[in-house]
C-alpha cells in the first residue's frame, strides 16, 4: 500500500510522473493556471478538501498548522467525508494513490493529513 501527495504544478510541469498509480486531486477548488486538459487525473475528491472556511482560516495565517490539522481531521470524520476516506483507503489497498494538491507548501498542507487519515482507516 503506498499513498504519497504531489503537487498539481510539478505533475503539469514533468517535474513528476505518477507512473500508474491513481491520482485523485483533493482541493476543493480546480488549481490556478491548470487547464483541465493539462493535468492527468483519474479523480476529483471534493468531499475530503477541507471546507472553505477553515482553508481561508488557514491561508489568511489565522490558524496555525496544529490548530488546522485538528479541525480538519474532525472535519473528515463527518459522514460524506468519512466514506470517501474508506473508499480511497480501499483504492489505496489495490494499488498506488497520489493524493494531488495545489499549495505551494508541500510540508504543511491538507494533503498530508488526508494520507494520515487513509493509512489510518486501512489499518
């Protein structure tokens, strides 16, 4: 089983190459200066991106990562988000996931928390 969380931009760039794993992008909102036909995916997860307002609590550096991580791990406990959770977890378990985001951050962002989660529930 192994989940692993790239950038968008390095995946549209050549930076990185999923090989044959199954990405699926989970941001809630399409990237900025993506186009739709540029970016190979298999699919578009909105169910587990944090919601809008803790992203712009987030973002707007009125929360910090600790404070975000908490609230989003409580906020993919909800029922839509939980089965979502389970079922990449299960997808995770066939084969190779790429867990795709936008954020320039790549140590501290929900993408990382997200594959947490789902290498929790295949536990």
């Amino acid at each position: 089983m192994s989940v692993s969380c790239l950038r968008v931009h390095d995946f549209v760039s050549g930076r990185a190459d999923p090989g044959d794993a199954y990405v699926v992008l989970v941001d809630r909102l399409w990237p900025r200066g993506v186009r739709k036909d540029a970016f190979r995916h298999d699919e578009w997860c909105t169910a587990v991106a944090p919601s809008s307002e803790l992203r712009r609590e987030f973002h707007g550096g009125d929360l910090g990562f600790d404070g975000f991580t908490q609230r989003y791990r409580a906020e993919l406990s909800r029922p839509s988000a939980a089965a979502a959770v389970e079922r990449l977890a299960a997808r995770a378990a066939d084969g190779d996931l790429v867990l795709a985001y936008a954020s320039r951050d790549t140590e501290q962002n929900h993408a990382l928390v997200l594959a947490d989660a789902i290498l929790a529930a295949s536990r």
